[in-house]
C-alpha cells in the first residue's frame, strides 16, 4: 500500500490542525460535534454484526469493536482533564497507552453497547459543563506529562471535536468500502 493511501486510512479527514485563533464559533461548532457524536457513532454502528465489529478499519489498525471502546475510554479521560483544568492551577494530567488499552478483553470483545452508553453520559455531562464556560475558563490550562506543554481548554475541545470525527470517518470509510451503508 502506498504511503499516501495508508496515510488517508490513518487520517481519514486529515491531521489536526489547531486554527491560530480560536473564535466563539469555532468553539460553539465544537462543542456541537460533541454533543451530537454519540447519537451519531450509534446510528452509524449500532446495526453492525460482530463479524463486521471485529474487521479492522485499516491493515494493522483497530476493528471496529475497539474503536468504539477508544472513543469512550479517550473522551471519559478528556472529560477527566477538563475538570481538573477548571479545579486547579495548571495540573499535570496522567497520560495513558491507549494501544494497551484496545488490547485489554473489553476493548476487544466486549459488547459495544456499553461503551456508547458510557459516551452518552459522558458528553452529556461534558457538554453540560461546556457550555457553562466562560472566555476565562477556556483558557484554563493542564501540562501534559508527554510534551511538558501547557493545553488550554479550547485547545483541547478542539482536539476532542477533532477526535469525534476522525474515528467516526475510519468506519464510516470502512463500511463504505464493504458496502455495508
């Protein structure tokens, strides 16, 4: 497979790109992407079969199975972050290997219902808690241990609205290519 074709299976609606300004808009179209995604990723797998759940969206990448438990598992440590953001003064986060996470039995064969549900609740509350912020709020900050940098909180929502949809165009691709919409 050639480099490019792999890297548009890696990165199905390209690599994030932080704008240099982040606008009110951007942030109320972010916050919008997080509050529809789980309606929208259990719409687009919520018929699927386990066969279908366990094909892997690219060579070498996660099924579709283990996708979905990332997403809840990545966001509820998102979530995570912006709460100890607007709690304390710059906290460093804990980061964690999300490979070893898809590898651990519930992202790999555990029913995907439980992991939509946990992101319904979790963006729910997200959202709610978002949409409350203020200006000042959003340029609260936590380190991230990997990097050492600081991330602002419209950073990270940018990230996360980012996240939402570059996981929801791996398998809406591979269903597509599978005919399987």
């Amino acid at each position: 497979m050639k480099d490019s074709a792999l890297e548009h299976l890696r990165y199905p609606i390209g690599r994030f790109n932080l704008p240099k300004t982040i606008s009110c808009d951007n942030i109320l179209e972010w916050i919008s992407v997080l509050e529809q995604f789980p309606k929208r990723l259990e719409q687009l797998v919520g018929h699927l079969n386990d066969e279908q759940l366990d094909t892997p969206y690219r060579p070498d990448g996660w099924t579709v199975r283990q996708t979905v438990h990332h997403v809840s598992d990545s966001h509820h440590h998102s979530y995570t972050r912006f709460k100890w953001a607007l709690t304390e003064d710059k906290p460093v986060i804990k980061a964690y290997y999300e490979d070893r996470w898809a590898e651990l039995i519930d992202s790999k064969i555990a029913p995907i219902a439980m992991s939509l549900q946990h992101l319904k609740a979790i963006h729910t509350k997200l959202v709610y808690v978002l949409k409350q912020m203020t200006s000042d709020d959003f340029d609260r900050a936590f380190t991230h241990p990997e990097t050492n940098k600081l991330v602002l909180l419209k950073q990270n929502l940018a990230i996360y609205a980012w996240h939402s949809n570059h996981h929801y165009a791996h398998i809406e691709n591979l269903m597509k290519c599978n005919n399987w919409i």
